[in-house]
C-alpha cells in the first residue's frame, strides 16, 4: 500500500505543479489597453480544511465517516465556473456533486474537480483510526502555533499560521515542512491532513514555507532590463500583449526598465509613471530604474514624432558644411553615427579660444518653426562627433529667449567618439536664438582644424501639449484678436501676435494708447488661456512714460445682475533668472491710466518664481473686460524708479475664469 500510494503521489505531485505552472503563471490581464476577454477557465484547485491542497494528498481517518471538500476556481470573461466531482474508486469513498465525501472503508481513491478544461487530482487516503500510544514528543512551531505543546505518538495536532511571525507582510504562507528535531532531516510517510498532522515518535520543528507576494508591472513600450531585490536576482519573465509587457513581481523589486528601439520617424522623450504625463528620469533617458510598490503599477515609455531643426545659418565656424539626414555636404554617404539628423560639419582652428560663461551668443539662426506655446514643452537631442585624433572638446548647445535659456549644459567630446545629449525647453520659447559654444580654449597648433558634426532634432515632450496647462475643467480666458480677418481660434496655429494693444507713444498721451512697443513678443494661445509676455527694457524708452499693453476677453461669461462681477484666477511664471515688478489688472477700460475702477496686484517675480492670484471686478451689463499689464521699471533689487539696471523678462501668463487653479482666498483681490 505504501508503495502504490507513493507512485500515485509523485505522479499526482507532478500534476499538480504543472497545472499550478499553467493557471499561475498567467499574468493578470493588462489594465492599460486591455483586449477582449476571452472566455475560459484559467485555474482549478481543490480546496480541504480552508486551504489549497498543495502536496497532492489528503489523508483521513475512516471514524470521522464523512469529509467536505471545495473547489478554487479563477476564470476570464465570461466563462462557466461550475465544477464537477469524481471519486476514481467508490468503494473507498463517494463524493457529491457539491464536495461532500463519504468514507466507506480504509484505502486510497483519486478524488477529481474539473470546470472547463481545467482539473486538479489529489489523492483520498482513509485509514482505521489511530489510537494515540507512548511517550510524550514536543512540538515546536516557527511561523504558526500547535494546538499542543507535546503529544504521543499517533495524537492529531492543529496548526494555525501566524502571519504576524511572517518576515513581512507581503509574504504568503503555502505550506508547512516538518523536520526531526534532533538532525533537521525532513519527516517522511507522516500522516497529514490539511493543516493536521498525527505526531510520530520524535521531538519535531514545524515551519511554515513561505514566498513572496507577486504584483504587476505593466512595461508599455519597453521591458525589464534588471530585476534585483536584496543583491540577488529576481527573475522577470513577462508576457507581451500588443506594446504591452506584463511581469509579476515580489515588493521591493529593483527595476530597471528598458525603452523599445526607435521607429523611423520617432523619437524617445521619457517614462511616465503610474499614468501618462507623470514623467520621471531624464528628458529621453532610455533606461528608467524605480522600487516595485505593492500594487499595480503601469510604466510608460514615451515616443513622440521627431522633427528637424533647421538653421539658415551656422556661423560658428567659417568652416562649415550642411548635413542633411546624416549625409555631410560634399561626401556621397550618409554617417551612421548622426542617425539621420540634419545639422553642420563645423571646422575651427585647433587652438581656437573658449567662450567660457554667458548666454548671449547667437549663432545658429534662422529658425522658425520652434514654439513651446504652440506644441508644449520640446525635448532636443544633440548628437557631437568629434573628427580630431588627439582634441578632447568641451561644447555647449543651449536655445536661448529672452534670458530665458535650455540647454545641453557643458559635453565633453573625446577625439573620435560621438555623444549625445537631451533637453527639454520649457514653456516661454517662441522662435527663439541657439547657439553652439566652445566652454574649454583648445590647445592645438594653429595651423590644424578641428571638425565637429552637431546634428539635432527636436519633439512635442507631451503629446497634446504639457499637463500643467491642461486644467481638467478649466473655463479658459480668451483674448480676441484686432484684425477683423482672423478669428479668435486660428485653426492649428494657436499664435495669438495680434491680440495686445501697446499703451502710450513717446509723443503722445495716456489718453491715446497706441503705438510704443512694450518691449518684446506677445503671444497668445487661447486654446489654453495662455500669453506669453516677452520684455526687453532696451526697447523701451523709460523717459517717455510707462509702457503698458491691454488686451480685451473675447469670451466673458454671462452678466448676472445678482453678481455683476467677473473673476480672473492667473498663475504667472517668471522663466528666468532676472527679478521683474509688474502691476496686473482688469478694469472696463482699455486704458489702464484712465480706469478708476480697475482690479489690480503689482508683483515683484523672483528668478523662476510662480505666482498664483485672483481678480475679481465689478462691471456693468454693457461693459467690455480688459486685461492689462504694466511694466515697472526694475532692477535686481525690484526697485520702481525710472533708473538703474533694466533687464529682460519672459512671463507665461495663464488665465481662466473658474478656480481650477486652487487660489487661496488671501490671494483673490477685489
């Protein structure tokens, strides 16, 4: 019997593991782009005592005469789950179709659970009762406790697991392992029953085996580079849906994800985390490293379209030739190393002087389709290759507008090698000026040349434009435009140039609010409430008056004679470095010098600084809405004279007529 019994169990233990492999091994289904379901079962288990049988055999005595059993079923979409009993020999015990077992006499059956085309088999063994007999054994428990302390031989013992002994709390218990003692040496032909084991004739160790709780990773657009907790590898099998890998990984995983390769035409700008727009990393970093939580968790790798960066001119060098998708001017094949991007082939002399500090040198011009008001914030690549044998180049790429400056920062070349370098330029660059610069003076003999290939091109970081100005339920503030020919919402450009009205001439005066220049660009984008306020204080003549502009809402909500006012939340970012004094305000006038009625807040913007505030204004049922900005005179102490320092400024400005902004109170002016 224990020989037949022993080749049924190894056969059914197989079994078992293979269909465990099966129905676990299944990742969940992917929560981002999820297929249709397909209707199947999954996984069957047959369940005794409250737990999975995991060892493939349940052994019972005859006098207990009847045992229930149940069946754990998983399955997807809509598929049957209903289960089917069986007994392989009724003569030992019957069972019904809700799980009830008769036991009729000692020996062994195979009781059966299938649903669909899944089944799990375990091994029945009824034995005549078993009288406990001798000397007491001790009974130690690590992860779980005993219903007894010490018991003979024979004696049934209860255990119970504990999770609060367990290593952590995402750990699970599967099942238990039963030691002498005396050698540590594993407990052969012991009589088990569930989570009930018959004391056999020695002091015994009862551990519970445990094993990591498994979480989902979802990869889009990438994979699992490195998987490690604890110094050790873990291992990361996944399963690939469409652009989707799924993994099942233990808690405190250390990740290291993988973007897939570029497509023609794309480029990788990032991973977002959780939920797209939530970038983490560096600007186009292509591994992403993050510790697994203890939940589902959706990473994605980012590709946006690729677009050239095109320059009329580049005078950095006299030296220079066109390189047009990777092909130099002049040569008869395209370099693989500058991966298709257009640029210039720069020769300088090999002891050429460095431009070490500074941003106001502009030398690659003529661009004209780079807007981060229109498309959102842009992610550069710069790819450098460096010609010379023995010349290490330090250079630096950088968009500068207005004082406001992206850049590579300093890259270091080595002679022959190829680096490459990406960046993000924020909201506040409209058509602005690049340039490439020499950050370390070279060394070389004045008679040699240098060849450096700068390659670039750029891509929308965030599809749709960049999630802080996307206001979920934002009622945007629209300006409108002063030339009867264009509409308010010019379709696919969002430039508004036309919308600001500049305040006094130097000859003329307050009443008459036409013709100065303000000092700079003014450029709408109304699908977003947005302006973009550029200043340059050498433009303005500060002896003739205070420069102002004023610009009119196109779109006021409608008059309520119960609550004749109307509100403006604002947030202003100031995006560089320069401190700036500004008086913003809405008021029924065009003018603001004439406008006693008009709302207002005159800021000091710190270097970088957001500014979030409100406006609130009383107007009649006939009154247009102006909004109005006036520049003060300043320099870096903030000082409001009509002397000193003047320096330029780059405001982003959005407005919007609900408070989805999250203004304090304090902050709302009436």
């Amino acid at each position: 019997m224990r020989k037949k019994m022993g080749t049924v169990f190894a056969l059914l233990m197989a079994l078992t593991l293979m269909i465990g492999f099966v129905a676990c091994g299944a990742p969940d289904k992917d929560p981002v782009t999820p297929p249709e379901p397909e209707d199947k079962v999954v996984s069957v288990f047959i369940v005794y005592d409250g737990s999975r049988v995991t060892n493939g055999v349940v052994s019972v005595d005859i006098t207990e005469g009847s045992v229930s059993l149940s069946a754990e079923v998983k399955v997807s979409g809509d598929a049957d789950d209903k289960v089917t009993f069986a007994s392989s020999n009724p003569d030992v015990a019957e069972i019904s179709a809700t799980g009830g077992v008769t036991l009729k006499t000692d020996g062994e059956t195979v009781i059966t659970a299938a649903a669909g085309d899944k089944k799990h088999e375990i091994v029945l063994v009824v034995t005549d009762k078993y009288s406990p007999v001798g000397d007491d054994y001790s009974v130690v428990v690590y992860g779980g406790t005993a219903s007894a302390e010490s018991a003979k031989e024979g004696e049934q013992i209860f255990l119970t697991a504990d999770t609060a002994t367990f290593a952590t709390e995402h750990q699970s218990f599967v099942k238990w392992e039963y030691l002498y003692a005396d050698s540590s040496e594993p407990i052969e032909d012991l009589w088990l029953n569930g989570n009930a084991f018959r004391m056999p004739a020695a002091d015994i160790v009862v551990r519970a085996v445990l094993e990591d709780m498994l979480y989902t990773l979802n990869v889009v657009d990438g994979t699992i580079k490195t998987a490690t907790k604890d110094g050790e590898p873990v291992e990361a099998k996944g399963v690939t849906e469409g652009d989707t890998t799924v993994y099942r990984l233990p808690y405190e995983t250390n990740v290291t994800v993988q973007a897939n390769e570029e497509k023609d035409g794309e480029m990788f700008v990032g991973w977002d985390y959780e939920v797209k727009k939530n970038r983490k990393g560096d600007p186009g970093q292509t591994e992403y490293s993050f510790t697994m939580p203890d939940e589902t968790l959706t990473v994605f790798g980012i590709f946006s379209k690729a677009n050239k960066l095109v320059f009329s001119d580049g005078s950095f060098s006299s030296d220079s030739r066109r390189i047009n998708d990777g092909l130099v001017s002049g040569e008869s094949a395209a370099d693989s190393d500058l991966e298709g991007m257009s640029g210039f082939r720069f020769g300088f002399g090999a002891n050429r002087s460095a431009n070490s500090e500074g941003y106001g040198s502009e030398n690659l011009t003529g661009v004209d389709v780079f807007s981060t008001l229109r498309f959102g914030s842009q992610t550069v690549k710069v790819r450098f290759k460096n010609h010379s044998a023995d010349q290490t180049l330090k250079m630096e790429f950088y968009a500068v507008s207005y004082s406001t400056v992206a850049t590579t920062g300093v890259v270091t070349i080595a002679p022959g090698a190829v680096e490459e370098k990406m960046f993000v330029a924020p909201a506040g660059f409209h058509n602005p000026s690049f340039a490439l610069v020499l950050r370390e003076s070279l060394t070389g003999s004045s008679g040699d040349v240098v060849y450096l290939d700068v390659v670039y091109e750029t891509a929308d970081t965030y599809e749709g434009g960049d999630p802080q100005f996307n206001v979920i339920d934002a009622e945007y503030a629209k300006l409108e435009s002063r030339k009867p020919s264009i509409a308010d919402y010019p379709a696919g450009t969002g430039i508004r140039p036309d919308c600001y009205l500049s305040g006094p001439t130097a000859n003329s005066t307050p009443e008459a609010p036409t013709g100065v220049d303000f000092g700079g660009r003014k450029n709408v984008n109304n699908d977003y409430g947005i302006t973009n306020l550029i200043t340059r204080d050498s433009y303005i003549d500060w002896t003739k008056g205070t420069p102002y502009v004023t610009a009119k809402y196109s779109n006021l909500p409608e008059y309520d004679p119960e609550d004749p006012t109307v509100s403006v939340y604002f947030r202003v970012i100031n995006t560089n470095n320069n401190v700036g004094t500004f008086d913003f305000g809405i008021g029924t006038a065009e003018n603001p010098m004439n406008d006693a009625g008009r709302i207002s807040v005159e800021l000091e913007l710190q270097p970088n600084e957001v500014k979030l505030f409100g406006l609130t204004l009383e107007r009649g049922e006939t009154d247009d809405v102006y909004f109005t900005i006036i520049k003060r005179i300043n320099d870096q102490t903030g000082s409001a004279t009509n002397s000193g320092s003047h320096y330029d400024h780059n405001l982003i400005i959005q407005m919007m007529y609900n408070n989805k902004l999250g203004v304090q109170d304090e902050n709302i002016h009436s």
